[in-house]
C-alpha cells in the first residue's frame, strides 16, 4: 500500500504556510507517538535509567545517571561473566569426572587384590581392602606399638581375612566373616578394636568379646595382650571366680573376654555395666547361636545397649541360619568368605581310612602310631566316656599320652593344654570342647578315631592343624554305621583339593542330621593286667 500510496500523490506539493496550523498539530501528534514508543522500550529495559514525570499536564522525562545506564546494558561485561561460569562449569565437570575415573580405577584395584587373596565380599559401599599393614598407618593412623607387635608376632603382611576385615571394621561398619580355620581371625577383630580405643579408660567396658569355651576365651585373652603390649589397656577374663564377686563398676575394664553363660550370670547379678560397649565380637559364632546358647547371646545383645555399637562375627563355618539369625541384629552388615564357604584349609592333607570296627580302629591307630609317630597329634572321640576309655588303653602303650575333656577341673584342663603346648605331651585325646578356635603351635597330624557328627565339626577338628600357613595331615576312621554320612565330609575334602574315591562321591548325600550311634566300648583288657 505504501508503494501505491507514493504512486499516486507523486509531484503534489503541499502548501505549509497556508495550513500551518493543521501542520503542526500532525507534527505535534507524531512527536508524541515517537516519544511514548521511546519511553516503553526504555521502561522494558531498565525501570531505572528513565522516569516519566508530569509536570503541568505536560509528560517531561528525567535521564538517569550514565554509568547507570551502561551498568546495567554493558554486553561485554555479560559475556565475560559468561564466559567465567561456563569454564567454571567446565572445571567443575572435569572434576566429577576425574573423580569417577578413580573410583572406577580403586574398585578396578579392589577387585584385582580380592581375586589374588580369594575373598568374596557383598555388601553396600564396601571399604578397598589393605594392601600392607603400613596401609593401617597411612590410611587410619594405625599407633606404631601396634604395627611393631605384629611384627614381633611373626606378621610380615595381613592374612586375607585381615585384608578385609580390619578396614571394614575401621570404617565403623558391621561384618559376619567365614574363614579357613589358622587364618589368623583373632587379629583380625582384635587390632580394629585397639586401634579405636586409642587408650585406656576408667569409663567403663568398652568392648566384649564372646567365646564358646573357656580355653578358647584364655587364648583370645593371651593373644589380645600380647598385641597391646605398650598401652596399658585394661583386658579382663571373666574367671568363675570373678563373674561372682567382682563388681566392674569399681575396678577398670576397657575389653572383657567371656564365656556367654558366666557374662549372663554376672549381668544377672548386676555386677557389670555393658552400655557403654563400642565393640561386640562373636567368636566361633555358628557355636554360639545353637539352640543351648541363643538365648544368652540374646540377653548379651540387649545389654549392650550403645546405639553405636559394632558388632562383629567370625568362624570357619557360616551355616545359613547363622546369617539369617546375624542379619536380624547387625545393620547394614558387610559379608566376607574366604575361599570357599565352609570349607577347610588346603593346605590340610586328607585321608578316609575304613577300620571296619571298633577293635580296628584301635589297632589302626596302634598301628600308624607305631610306623610313623609324628608328634604332636591331637585325636578326636565324640565323648568323654570314650576319651577316657581311650587314654586308658594308650597309656599301657610307650607314648607320652594325655586327655581334655568336660569332667576335668579348669586347672588340670589348663594343664594338659599348656603340657601339650611345651610338647611335653605327644598325643591329646579330646573331645570337642577344644576343637574350636584353640590354637596349637606346630600339630602335624589330626586323627578322627571316631567318625566327626557334621561337616561343621569335621572342619573345626581338622583345622587344628595347617595353621599359619604350616602344612598338616587329617586322617578319619571310619566303619560300617559311618558309610551312609561319608558324603558329607567328602564333599568338604573335594572343596579343599583333596583327592576323593568316585564311589564315595556317587553316595546319596543325607539330609544333614547329627551322626552319633552308639558305638561299642573301647575298653579292651590288658594282657598283663590279666597275670
């Protein structure tokens, strides 16, 4: 239109003086238009650089300081903010990513120091393990005593469990752990504790470390004093005698190692404090959770009442009900196998030798006794009538002969363990009470003269041997009654690397249930009693 509209009025002329007046009032309307169209876009862009005032009915605009107005329209100054937060942004993003490169670099690590050591660990966010026990220094500020006893102790580097676990424990985090029995599990709860105790106090218990027998609480005792030699850390036994008549509220005890029924009986009695306890350890903790001792676990659990507290559980055997019972008490709880679960150490020959009967059990071992004697031996019986009547027939024999078992008083049990420690004793007849978690330096061979009544026992038994990396031999007797259960221990030898008969392995595996037949008396005369 506006090509059209020029088209047509071109070459008139238009007479301003004689319409001056209409002139300027179009001239005057023009102005205003351009003016408000001014003031708007001014308005839209910065409220502050104009204002619009009315003066005598007449619009008047009043300019704005001029270093306000580039202020606030200064592009360079914009882009170069802009510029600044996106290589922010870029420094920012760089850094993320860095980040996950490592992480994903460490648990590359992780994963590649796991499969050398053979553990297996399942849990959220699990800590790497340690590479060395400088790491304990460097990466938690390990105390140089305690770094100096493992050292005086023979530890040139951490056992796998003790890879794992102490940084876990460390962390502050809960774990149920499976290891081969002789792996050094002790140490492996034993040096997070200390290391987090950092010193004595008068506070009250600080930590209580659970055991099923009492030799094998004697022997958590000794080895925890021998690793926090050099800081006066107060480490109670729970004796019989002090469960009754010690009150722990006057008389400082920064661990307590115990028994479950003598802890209950001085709790009972109100003789111990245990809310204070940061540190709750279950040794041999499949023993601990059967039927007779669950409910004194459950009333130790209740009375350590932290909110705070760590609780740990170590064994060689990790049955499922076990776990399930451990998950029902821990939280967030990290799991750790070493090698493969419930299983023995490999380097433990094993052998299954059929005697036929009981007189040829007896002469089987009369027999490797007499070819090749290599003490010290620890032999098993499944009760303590058959262990007396066992050392009754070996001591008419020429060998330094002695026997543990449950009628024995806490002294003379003490005694044969330390004479057999000295060597001063080459063959111990026992019972199960010391199968587990005791540790005997140096037994070269582990005789089951009657036939172990589960895996789980069979494991703790043999593993008194092959400890510390020392090699050992197993041998189990085994007659008619035992063939139906054979399959049980053969598949924990086949797990280890031993070489197991095919017909043995082709036997129907038995629903798991605790072998002990009556067996027939030991007991044979002896000819020159009979002169």
């Amino acid at each position: 239109m506006e090509k059209d509209t020029s088209f047509l009025f071109g070459g008139i002329t238009f007479n301003r003086k004689k319409f001056a007046g209409d002139f300027s009032r179009f001239k005057e309307k023009k102005e205003n238009d351009n003016a408000i169209k001014e003031l708007s876009v001014v308005e839209s862009g910065d409220a502050e650089a104009e204002e619009v005032v009315k003066v005598s009915g007449k619009k008047r605009k009043r300019k704005a300081k001029a270093s306000d107005a580039v202020e606030g329209f200064n592009v360079f100054k914009s882009s170069k903010n802009g510029a600044a937060l996106i290589e922010q942004n870029d420094q920012a993003e760089d850094g993320v990513s860095q980040q996950k490169k490592e992480l994903n670099r460490q648990i590359e690590r992780d994963a590649l120091l796991r499969k050398k050591y053979n553990i297996h660990v399942s849990g959220n966010n699990v800590p790497s393990p340690v590479q060395n026990f400088a790491d304990l220094s460097s990466r938690y500020q390990c105390d140089s005593y305690l770094l100096h006893n493992l050292a005086e102790l023979g530890f040139k580097e951490p056992t796998p469990i003790q890879r794992q676990a102490i940084p876990i424990l460390l962390s502050g985090r809960e774990c149920f752990a499976c290891a081969p029995t002789g792996s050094g599990k002790t140490f492996a709860f034993v040096c997070p504790m200390l290391m987090k105790l950092k010193h004595s106090s008068t506070d009250g218990i600080r930590a209580v470390i659970l055991c099923p027998t009492r030799e094998l609480a004697a022997q958590t005792t000794r080895e925890c004093k021998k690793l926090a030699k050099g800081n006066k850390f107060y480490i109670k036994l729970m004796t019989k005698e002090l469960a009754r008549k010690a009150d722990f509220s006057k008389r400082p005890c920064d661990v307590l190692i115990s028994t479950p029924l003598r802890l209950c009986f001085a709790i009972r009695k109100r003789k111990l404090d245990l809310s204070r306890v940061e540190y709750l350890v279950l040794d041999e903790s499949d023993k601990l959770f059967e039927l007779g001792l669950v409910k004194q676990i459950d009333s130790v659990v209740k009375a350590c009442s932290n909110p705070s507290i760590i609780r740990s559980l170590f064994s060689a055997t990790l049955p499922d009900f076990v776990e399930e019972l451990a998950r029902t008490i821990m939280h967030d709880a990290v799991r750790v196998i070493i090698g493969r679960k419930n299983s023995a150490s490999e380097l433990i020959k094993q052998k299954l030798v059929f005697a036929g009967s009981e007189e040829g059990k007896l002469l089987a071992l009369r027999q490797s006794f007499a070819e090749s004697l290599n003490p010290p031996v620890l032999v098993f019986v499944q009760s303590k009538e058959r262990a007396k009547e066992l050392y009754s027939e070996l001591a008419f024999d020429n060998i330094r002969v002695d026997v543990i078992h449950a009628d024995l008083s806490q002294t003379q049990r003490e005694n044969a363990v330390d004479e057999f420690r000295a060597s001063k004793t080459w063959v111990l007849i026992a019972t199960d009470v010391i199968a587990r978690g005791m540790d005997f330096k140096g037994v070269n061979c582990v005789i089951n003269y009657d036939f172990p009544d589960s895996a789980a026992a069979y494991i703790h038994r043999i593993g008194r041997c092959g400890r510390a990396g020392r090699s050992g031999e197993a041998i189990t007797f085994y007659t008619e009654d035992d063939v139906p259960f054979l399959r049980n221990v053969a598949n924990v030898m086949a797990s280890s690397g031993c070489e197991v008969p095919s017909w043995i392995m082709d036997l129907p595996k038995q629903k798991w249930k605790k072998h002990r037949p009556r067996r027939e008396s030991i007991s044979t005369k002896p000819e020159d009693q009979e002169e």
